[in-house]
C-alpha cells in the first residue's frame, strides 16, 4: 500500500492556493484509494530550524560517537527523513516566493538532504562523489505564483528559479527527473480572468494527475 507524505509549504495558512491544490490531490487520491497512508508535513505549523554550525558537526560526527545534545540537534532532520523514507509519493503544495522556494521549503531540503541519511559521499566516485540513498518515489509539486510566464518557454521562464531547484535536489529525496510532475497556478496577483483560468485550469489537472497516478498505483 503506497504512503503519500503531504507537505505545504505556503505561510498562509488561509486562502492559500497551492494549500488548495495539495488538498485536492489528497482528497481525489483518497477517493480512488481510501486506505493509503498521508503523512502530514505542514512547514507553517511546525517550521523547520536552519541549520547551524552545531548541526553540520553533529551531522558528520558518526551515529555511535553523538552525544545526547547532538542527537537533540538532529532530532527534527531525524523525524523528517523517516517521513520521506516512508512515502512513495511526495505532494509538495508551495507557493514561489522571490522567485525560487519559500524559505521554509528550502530549510526542509537542508534539514533532510544529510550525508549518511539520504546520500552516501565518496571520493573515489570522482567528480560526483555524493549518491543518493532513496529510490523510485514520485515527486507532484503543486504551486502557486502571483506573476505569470514561468514554464520554460514563459516571459519568465529565465526567473523561474523554484522549479528547477526543486528538481535538482529531488535526486535526493529519491526521486528521478521523469518521476516529477508539477502544475501551477498564476497570475495571483492580477486577481482578474486570467487568474480564474489558470485557477481551474489547475484545479481540473490536479484531479487528472491524482486519479492517473492512484490508478497506475492499483495495477
Ligand atoms: C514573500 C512573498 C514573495 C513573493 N514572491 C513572488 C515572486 O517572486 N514571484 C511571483 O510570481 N509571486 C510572488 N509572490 C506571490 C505568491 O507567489 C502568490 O501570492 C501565491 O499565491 C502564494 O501562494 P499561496 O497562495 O499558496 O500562499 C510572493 C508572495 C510573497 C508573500
């Protein structure tokens, strides 16, 4: 039975876009398979501590040589990483902010993407000397954007720096580049038509994406 870890990112914890489409995935996947597993991971509520010098040391001192305070400092990266571990689908709701990931979004990835956890380094690799741990998850980014014109093609795809970031750092999470999918909303900020279709338009892909993956998932 697939775990699906459902993570929002977006600081408004109302009215929030990419909240709504994260919730419309779950609830049409649940609809199609109602006994699958949701771990909820909501960064507003419970948000991830930066990284600190006492963590990288703690980070990179082996397991059996940590002391308790190390394994304090590591305790909210350790509970992260057994969430990731056990989902097979990742739904990421979040919104774009100064065009790349909110910041709690990005204290996440630095709080799970930990040598020893979720990557192995090794210097006889050569020039690529980090290997992910995880394998064959999917990766459904859902997100939200005041402005408009940011798929690749867009009057801002050079801009866009949260998509592409996100799939960067997904080789770690265990995740390939042709097992994300992503769908966004735009033109937040004009509040006008445009808005309501790119709205719908997103809404009606979020549900086609939740029932095709459920469905590939029951073969
Ligand atoms: C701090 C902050 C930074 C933002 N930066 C951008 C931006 O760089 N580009 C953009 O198109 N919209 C930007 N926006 C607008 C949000 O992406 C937009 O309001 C979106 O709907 C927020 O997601 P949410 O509805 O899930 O909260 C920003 C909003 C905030 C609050």
């Amino acid at each position: 039975m697939p775990s699906i870890l459902h993570l929002d990112a977006s600081a408004r914890r109302s009215r929030s876009i990419s909240r709504t489409l994260s919730q419309t995935f779950i609830d049409t996947w649940l609809a199609a398979r109602p006994d699958d597993q949701v771990i909820r991971r909501d960064l507003a509520i419970d948000p991830p501590p930066h990284v600190t010098e006492e963590w990288i040391a703690a980070a990179f001192t082996p397991t059996e040589q940590r002391d308790m305070a190390m394994r304090d400092r590591l305790s909210w990266s350790d509970a992260a990483i057994d969430e990731l571990s056990a989902a097979d689908i990742l739904v990421f709701g979040t919104p774009m902010y100064n065009y790349g990931m909110p910041s709690a979004l990005k204290a996440w990835f630095d709080q799970v993407v930990r040598v020893g956890r979720t990557f192995s380094f090794d210097l006889s690799r050569g020039d690529w000397p980090l290997e992910p741990v995880l394998s064959g998850k999917r990766l459904v980014v859902l997100s939200a954007r005041g402005e408009f014109g940011f798929a690749a093609e867009g009057l801002r795809g050079g801009w866009n720096h949260l998509d592409p970031h996100i799939a960067t750092c997904a080789r770690y999470l265990g995740v390939a580049q042709d097992a994300i999918e992503t769908v966004a909303v735009e033109y937040q900020e004009f509040g006008d038509e445009r808005h309501a279709r790119s709205r719908d338009l997103a809404a009606t892909q979020v549900k086609e994406l939740a029932i095709s993956l459920a469905a590939a998932f029951s073969q």
